[in-house]
C-alpha cells in the first residue's frame, strides 16, 4: 500500500483531487465509487471548484456509491443520495443515468444480496473507489466481523457507528440501525483503491490497517491484500505510523 502523509486535512484532499483527476484525465468514462461521510467533503468542495473552472469534466463519469442507510426516504436529507446531490452530483455536468447506489428497496424487501454486484459487473466494474474509515476500522458500512468474500448485503451497525454518526441526526435514537453495504469482496474487485483518514480519532484505526495482521477485527485491515490502494492521512491520523511505515 502507498502512504502519503500530509500536514491537514485540506492537503489531504489535494492530494486525494490529484489522483482523481488523473484518473479522470486517462479515462473520461470512468467508473468511481464514492464515499458519504464528514471525510471526503473538501475533496468534493475542490472537485466542483476545478469543474466550474472548467478543469474536469465528468460526462461520461459513471458512478456508484458504497452504501446507503434503510428505513430511510431517498429524499430525507439524511439519506446518502442527499448527501451526495447536495455536496458533490447537484454541482458537476454527472449525468443523473449515471448514478448508481444499491437498490435499497429491492434489498429491504427481498434482501437480494448480490444484485448491486450485477449492476456493477454489467457496467464494466470499478475503476477506482474513494474510502473513508470508521473509528473502528469499518469501511463503507462493513463493521468488525465482516469478511473478505462479503458482497452487497443489508448490515445490523455497530454501537459505535451509531454513536459517531448521531453528530449528523436531531438525536442518537433517529439514526437508522441497518444499511445496505458494498462488501469487502466488492471493494477489493476496484482496480484501485483509495482511503482517506483525518483526525485524531482515526489514528487507532490506520494504525491497525496498516500494521497489524489482516483480521476481520479491522475490516479496512483487508486492503492489505489488494495490489494498488494509496492511503492518504493528515498527520493527526497517522500519530501512531509515524516513523513505523
Ligand atoms: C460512508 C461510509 C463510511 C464512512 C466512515 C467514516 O459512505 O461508507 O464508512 O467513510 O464512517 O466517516 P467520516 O468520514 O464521517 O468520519
């Protein structure tokens, strides 16, 4: 795994903009998996920066996300698909037909594990994920405990999950207590990879991801054995690899 460390959280996301615009540069259509989350907002602050100023453009990207809450309207401002018109697709030329998420519906009611996948294989696969992580490792909404093979699935959140996320409702009682997830066997069929971490609450986290044998006590720990995922940190984050990477 390549490591960049860098001094905020603002450089973070420079330098996570850089690898996707070169990305995007080599290859107009491709297929980005996006992340929700506090993490990745000023990466797509300077996205839609660098597309009003005519610097990217994304109409023939083709996107997918990793997850999305249930029990939830598609509308409520709490759901991902709010999340990402309101901070990233309402403000770039993305194509509304190329937007993709799992099908929350057909998940709740069915539980039709493996349906995303179809999508996701019949569109050519993905080319690159953005990854945030979870205090205790989870990535996407694939808690401890997950497995490697995982694939898209409806998931219980932890207790610790729900008390991170809680920052984002009226009150801890009105987060939803399951998802639907990407799995890890998902995530590591992206040709590339790439996780960003911010703070000093991710620093136990990147530390166990990087450095500690792969275990499913650390479902983010898994992308060890994946060939091209870049991970970049702000100092805070990477507290505990100081000087150990
Ligand atoms: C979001 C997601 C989650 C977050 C993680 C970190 O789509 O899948 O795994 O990336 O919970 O969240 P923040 O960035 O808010 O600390």
């Amino acid at each position: 795994m390549k490591v960049y460390i860098e001094k905020d959280a603002l450089a973070v996301a420079q330098k996570a903009l850089s690898l996707i615009k070169n990305q995007i540069t080599k290859k107009a259509d491709s297929r980005i998996c996006f992340a929700t989350g506090s993490t990745p907002l000023d990466l797509y602050k300077l996205l839609i920066e660098d597309y009003q100023k005519g610097k990217i453009d994304f109409s023939k990207m083709v996107t997918f996300n990793l997850d999305e809450y249930l029990g939830l309207d598609l509308k409520n401002e709490h759901s991902y698909h709010y999340f990402m018109d309101h901070n990233l697709f309402n403000h770039i030329n993305v194509k509304r037909e190329n937007i993709n998420f799992p099908d929350v519906k057909k998940y709740e009611k069915e539980h039709q594990n493996g349906s995303y996948e179809q999508v996701i294989e019949k569109l050519g696969g993905i080319d690159f994920t953005i990854l945030g992580i979870g205090e205790n490792g989870h990535i996407a909404f694939n808690e401890p405990g997950s497995q490697e093979q995982d694939i898209t699935r409806v998931v219980d959140l932890t207790e610790s999950t729900i008390n991170a996320n809680k920052r984002f409702f009226a009150s801890e009682k009105d987060v939803p207590r399951k998802a639907v997830t990407m799995g890890i066997g998902t995530i590591l069929k992206s040709k590339k990879i790439m996780l960003l971490a911010t703070g000093p609450k991710k620093a136990q986290a990147i530390y166990d991801t990087l450095l500690k044998p792969v275990s499913s006590n650390c479902p983010a720990s898994f992308l060890q054995n994946h060939k091209d995922v870049t991970i970049i940190v702000d100092e805070l984050s990477a507290k505990l690899i100081k000087n150990k990477i």
